[in-house]
C-alpha cells in the first residue's frame, strides 16, 4: 500500500512537471537580446536620456558603452565590495551615515578598458562624508572591463547601495 502511494505521488509530479514543459511560451514570443549600445546610441534612440548622463563628458558619448555582451565584474567579486561597503559604514561614526540610514544611493561611474574606475556619480543633493567614503571604497575595486566582440571597453556601471 505505502508502496502504491508512492507510485501515485510520483506520477502526479511527473505529469505536472511535463504538462508545466509543455504550457512554456515559445522562445520567439521572448524579448529579443539588446546590441551592444554607446551613450551616444542610447541618447539617438530616446533623447530624453540624455539628462541622465549629463554627469560624462559629451565627448565621450561615443567611447562609452551602456549596453555590452560581457559587464564589468568586481574581481573579487559583488559581495567582497558589498562587506567592504558595510565596513565602511560600520567603522564610521560620523551622522553622515546616520543621516542616511535606509535610504538606497546609487552610485553610477564608468569602468574602463582596464578595468580601472573613472568618473563617478553618486546622486546626493548636499554633500556627505559617509558616501564620499563609499566612494573611495568602490573606486579601490578593481573590475574586470566590460567587452563587446571580445574587445574591453569603458562601461557605465551602476550599483546601488542601500545604507
């Protein structure tokens, strides 16, 4: 009997897991992979981002990627960088980190060829210690750069950070 109702169960399973396969949406009706996309690109197809890169250079427009087929990555890894974010914090005192406590900053900066951070924005109206300390801690990350056909480019990088 216990042997029966095994089989039973198992069958239900089986069937729902089949019928759950069967039920999926065709890989056509998918959203189909963005191309790879400069600032410049991204701007010409809805100008109304143009606004939320006003923090570069306009002349970089052309050399900066917003879209690639390989991100930039934290060579240590996202969650080092997010122990050494909390470290921060932690080990700081000061009301500026109270002052932001709950709130999410992001911080949005561009990861070059090499790897190597370069312009950052952070997003904060008045000026704070405690994130300009963040700061410091993202931009002694190093990252592996972003690629697109193989090739490393500069890469806008965004990373929230909640405090």
């Amino acid at each position: 009997m216990k042997h029966l109702i095994l089989l039973t169960f198992s069958f239900i399973v089986f069937g729902a897991a089949c019928k759950s396969t069967e039920t999926r949406s065709n890989m056509e009706n998918r959203p189909a992979i963005p191309e790879p996309q400069t600032i410049a690109q991204a701007i010409e197809a809805d100008p109304e981002r143009d606004e939320s890169y006003s923090w570069i250079d306009e002349d970089r427009y052309n050399d900066v990627w917003t879209i690639v087929d390989e991100f930039p990555s934290a060579v240590n890894g996202l969650r080092d960088l997010q122990l050494r974010i909390s470290k921060t914090v932690v080990n700081n005192p000061s009301e500026d980190c109270d002052k932001l406590d709950g709130e999410r900053v992001l911080y949005r900066f561009i990861v070059n060829e090499n790897g190597i951070i370069s312009k950052m924005n952070n997003y904060i109206q008045e000026p704070n210690e405690c994130a300009e300390l963040i700061e410091i801690t993202i931009r002694a990350t190093q990252f592996t750069p972003g690629k697109v056909n193989g090739a490393p480019v500069s890469t806008v990088f965004g990373l929230p950070v909640k405090f």
